[in-house]
C-alpha cells in the first residue's frame, strides 16, 4: 500500500544538496511525487510529497538522519494523505509587481482568504530594477477560483486593490 510523507529541509546551499536528498529517496526505493525547492540567501530549502510503502519510509527515515548528520541539514517529515479534490474550481494565476514595500503578501492573501480562494502556490522575489536599481517585487501565485463565484465581479475588486497599493497585477486562467 502506497504512502505519503512531506519532508522539508533547511541547510547551507552547496552544489549537490539535491543529489544527495534525492539519492537517498531513490535508495530506499522512494518516489518524489511533488517538489518546490529554492535559495534563500545563504540557506537551501525543500518541500517533498514522497510516495512509497511502509518499508521504503523507514529505510528513508535513517538515511535522512545519515543526511541530517553529514550535510548539517534540518529534517522533518511528517505522514500526510492523499489531497482531497477541489471540486468546482477554476485555477486562476496571478501575477503582480511593484516597488518593494511591506505587507503585499498579507494583503494579496487576506484578499483570497476573505473570499474562501485558496492559495494552491505561492512564490515571491525581490531584485534591482533594471536601469533605475529601485527595490523592485514580484509574486506569482495560483489561486483555486470556486466556479461558483463572479469571475468579473472578482476581478474589479481584486485591481481596485492592486490600485489602491500601487500594484501592476494580472489576474487569468491558466491555460492547460
């Protein structure tokens, strides 16, 4: 019967951390089902969905303590299940940029929550402007749109707000 575990990890970024996590995965017979995998200043961090059986999860819990000693890596994995469906929503990507300021993420996501919209992915950056090297922000995201709602109803509203914070933003359905 076929398992599920998240792990993430957290260490000092260096060539070959995703060899060596993903090595120890495939040896105990692991499969990486979903990942999101980044540099964040000095640091690497992971979030894996592994599928396997009982006996590949155990195998991986000792060799991800091999990892945690070797590579000075922080491990934690945790069981989870199978996703429920999102039944009757239309995934939406959202693409927004501006000049860095404080508190675009929260209000960008207090804008969905209040509206039950969850956030299915979330990434963000911050880099120099090109000729002017102004502190510059960009978020992209996937919002699960249930299709009940007013798509053009949700729209005004969300560039009412991206106006009000001087916000440039786009809100589309991805395209399959």
């Amino acid at each position: 019967m076929t398992q599920l575990i998240v792990l993430s990890a957290v260490g000092a970024d260096r060539p070959g951390v995703v060899k060596d996590i993903s090595k120890a995965i495939l040896d105990c017979g692991g499969n990486i089902e979903e990942s999101r995998m980044a540099s964040l200043g000095s640091e690497f961090a992971v979030l894996l969905l592994i599928s396997g059986n009982w006996h590949t999860l155990t195998k991986l819990e000792k060799a991800l303590d091999d990892l945690t000693e070797k590579d000075g890596l922080t491990i934690t994995i945790k069981k989870t299940g199978e996703r429920s469906g999102q039944e009757d929503c239309i995934p939406y990507g959202v693409d927004v940029v501006c000049l860095d300021q404080p508190g675009i993420v929260f209000n960008l996501s207090e804008f969905f929550a209040a509206r039950n919209i969850e956030i299915a992915d979330l990434a963000t950056r911050r880099y120099a402007a090109a000729h002017t090297g102004a502190p510059m922000f960009s978020v992209q995201m996937t919002v699960n749109i249930p299709g009940s709602m007013p798509i053009a109803q949700l729209r005004d509203e969300f560039l009412d707000l991206c106006e009000q914070l001087n916000l440039d933003s786009i809100l589309e359905p991805i395209k399959a």
